[in-house]
C-alpha cells in the first residue's frame, strides 16, 4: 500500500514534468495549467518528503530529482537573469492601460498622465463612445506623433 501511494505521487509530478520539458502544454487548459509549475515543484518537495517517511527510497530519489527539474524551469524566472532574447535587447517602450470605467473615468487625466509618463502605447478598457470623445477633446490627439512631428490619430475601435 505504501509503495502504492508513493509511486502514485511520483507519476503525477512525473506528467507535469513531462508536460514541462517536452513542451505538451499546447492549448486550452494545459497552457494556463503550466504557470501552476512554481507550486507543483513545491509540491514534488513535497512529494519527496512523502515518500522518505514511508521509506520509499527510490521513490522520495526520483521525486527529489523530479523537483530539482522543476525548480531549474523555473529558477531563471523567478530569480531574473538574461531573458535569452535574440539579437540583444531591443527599445524600450512605454505602455499605459487604464480602465475607464465605462466612461466614468477623468479623460483629462488620463491624457495628462499618458504624457507625463511619456506612453507610447496606450490601452483603453472600457472605452464607451462618449469616453472616446472625452479622450480627444482632453487632446489625445495632438499627444502622439509619428517619426516627423506629424500628428498620429488616436485610433480605437469605434
């Protein structure tokens, strides 16, 4: 029974981890499942542990080495260091979001905050026809321009 339960946990890390390395998280739900990973490497600690107690040995070593596997995936994450990109890193960009509250938001605010923060990018939740208009008539218009000085219109999908 004990070796039961112990190999048991074993195979459940052993899937994530499989999932994991060979990258089998394609779609809906697995892909979402996958940011669950910190907590499953935690978790084959755990296991780890589980299986010392009821004297599993080989079962708490491959728990153990399963959890090592899972902390390397996702130690570069949670400790920072080079992101790996290609080509060095590129420009930085300004990005903004803000909800409006369906319209309900101080538009001039907002245009105020986007130019004082220097936004390159920004996104509009909740944006109601009259948020719209009240976003260009605080003067979101005349706050982005192209590589020429020339205005850019403030595009939305209304």
């Amino acid at each position: 029974m004990r070796s039961a339960v112990a190999w048991t946990l074993v195979a459940a890390v052993a899937v994530w981890t499989a999932g994991r390395v060979f990258g089998l998280e394609r779609g809906f739900p697995l892909f979402p499942l996958m940011a669950y990973t910190p907590g499953v490497a935690v978790g084959a600690v755990a296991v780890a542990l589980i299986c010392g107690v009821l004297r599993r040995r080989a079962a708490a070593a491959v728990a153990l080495l399963l959890a090592l596997v899972l902390i390397a995936l996702v130690a570069p994450r949670a400790l920072g260091g080079p992101s790996g990109a290609e080509g060095g890193s590129g420009a930085t960009v300004g990005v903004m979001s803000v909800n409006l509250l369906f319209g309900k938001a101080d538009a001039e605010e907002i245009v105020a905050l986007a130019r004082a923060k220097d936004a390159e990018v920004l996104s509009v939740q909740e944006l109601t026809p009259g948020g719209e208009a009240d976003l260009r008539a605080a003067g979101l218009d005349e706050s982005y321009t192209d590589d020429n000085g020339d205005s850019q219109r403030f595009d939305s999908a209304f």
